[in-house]
C-alpha cells in the first residue's frame, strides 16, 4: 500500500495531507491510517483491499525465499580481504584500468569493454540490455538476471521485464528487484535486493554481501551525460541516482562499516565516498590538484 500513499505536511505538523489512491485528503496525526481507509472505502472493501495487500505480500515473500535461497548463500562473505569493482557504463568508466588482483562485477552492457574481464554481470532492465543480453548470457562470468517485484506489474514496467525465456539456462542466477519497496536487509537469501532506479544498487548490495575489504565504483557518474560507449542517456538528469546512493551507502555504514567504498572519477557522486581521480581524466577536466578533498593517483597506482 506505501506505493499507492503520498504524504504532505501542512503548517505546523498539525495535520498532514494524505495523498491516497489519488484522492487528497486531511489527516490528524492522531489517528491512524486505517480508520481513514475505512472512511474512505466502507468496511467490506477495506477488508478486501487488505487482503490483496497481504495477498501479495505473502506471495512476494515465499518467491523471493525460493529463489534467493538457491542464488544468494554460495556468495556470503566470498570474498572477504580481496577488493571489488563494480564497473558501470558511464563516460569515466574509459579511463579506468583494470586493477590487478581485484574482481570486477559489470552491469548491463559495460561487458562491452574488452580491457575489463568480469567476474559478475548484473541486467534486469530489458530495454537496456535487448541489444545485447544473448552475448551477455554467453560471456564467460557469474550472470544475475532480475526480476522485478511490485504491487501493479503494469504501472511501470513496460518493456523492461526481461523475457521468461532467459531464465530457462540454470547457470543463470535469478534474482528479484524490490523496486519501489526496498525493504532490504543484509540477509539477500529472503530478501528483494534494492533498487532506486538502477541496476546498478542490486550489483552493489551484492558485492557487499561478498563482504569484501573495499569497493571501488567506476563509471557510476551519475551525471547525465551518456555513456563510455559515446551513446547518449535517455533521461535528463540522474540526480536520483544520487538519492539512491546516499541509501546504499546508509545501508553499507549500518550493516558493513569496516567496508571501503572508494569512486574512481566521481562526477556525480563527488563527496560522498572516499574520492580518487586519474591523472589523465583529471588532467581533462582541469581539476585543481592544489585543493578538494580528493587524491589524484597515477595509472599505475591502480594498475599495481
């Protein structure tokens, strides 16, 4: 039901507007939800609209159990003291190197790059990777596919479902995006993995529960403007990516704290994990050496 509810405060936090269904209503903060549900909706369609809730909620629950508990286990705390880099498709991700002795988990079509060999390739979106998700499937790496869970399968998803048929070969790891609810906790066995409108978050949720002793990002910009490949991005900002890593990272202080998370090249997520530029790429933007609280390595540092 928290998809379908929006809730505006009014002036002093006296009372809130309740945005329900559609419907703007005022609510006292004295009384609970359900007694405007039941206002709204009589007694009998109440009942049945909790019941579609708790319908689902169950359904979602035990699918999510069924299949996370046969992806997920093989893959806790695999990779503790080794380092992993989540590769994305951003501009940045051409002037990174490929660190020796670290594992690299791509997603959607940074598989593309041959300087990089992956480990892990993470898609659930179809409409980003159709063009690309048969060689995906044929690249010689751990392949995670997702699946989306959400109350209205059709509000939202159109042509980003990827097709049953994929999920035929058993050497693909199946998983489900808790788009929308994002419910998550550390246990990826029971749980939806997170999604705040990126694939991206579920590969980072991932790795976390590999429990590695640091992570570095690389192409995750963020930014607005296009990919490494040259093609340009769809939407016109991607300041809720920002949004959604400022949760990831919420989540990674609680449950991972003895976890480093270093961005290679940050554009949009500068200041928010430990900030490291390349020299080239720094050179190209005329970044101030002098000043920022960022570091500014040599190609072979990383590519130590």
């Amino acid at each position: 039901m928290a998809a379908l509810i929006k809730i505006e405060k009014c002036q002093n936090n006296k009372r809130i507007k309740l945005h329900l269904l559609g419907i703007k209503i005022n609510v006292f903060p004295n009384k609970g939800l359900d007694y405007y549900l039941h206002k709204m909706f009589g007694e009998k369609n109440f009942n049945e609209l909790q019941k579609m809730q708790i319908s689902r909620e169950v359904f979602a629950s035990n699918i999510v159990r069924e299949v996370h508990t046969k992806t997920f286990p093989r893959y806790k705390n695999s990779n503790e003291n080794r380092e992993v880099v989540l590769v994305a498709c951003g501009p940045t991700m051409s002037y990174y190197k490929p660190l020796r002795g670290a594992k690299h988990a791509g997603v959607n079509k940074s598989f593309k790059n041959i300087n990089i060999k992956y480990d892990y390739l993470f898609a659930q979106d179809y409409s980003a990777t159709s063009s690309v998700l048969e060689e995906m499937l044929k690249y010689p790496a751990e392949k995670f596919l997702g699946s989306f869970l959400q109350d209205n399968i059709y509000s939202n998803l159109n042509g980003t479902v990827i097709p049953e048929k994929y999920f035929t070969d058993n050497r693909i790891n199946r998983y489900y995006s808790d788009v929308g609810r994002n419910l998550s906790w550390p246990c990826l066995e029971y749980c939806g993995l997170m999604d705040y409108g990126s694939v991206v978050f579920a590969a980072a949720q991932f790795i976390l529960y590999t429990h590695p002793k640091r992570v570095y990002l690389v192409g995750c910009d963020c930014g607005g403007n296009g990919y490494y490949d040259g093609t340009k991005s769809k939407a016109a900002s991607y300041s809720y990516l920002v949004e959604g890593w400022k949760k990831m990272k919420s989540y990674k202080d609680l449950y991972y704290p003895d976890v480093e998370i270093v961005s290679i090249n940050p554009v949009g997520l500068k200041g928010l994990f430990k900030d490291v530029y390349t020299k080239a790429y720094a050179e190209k933007i005329n970044l101030d050496i002098q000043s920022g609280n960022y570091t500014i390595i040599d190609d072979s540092v990383l590519n130590r």
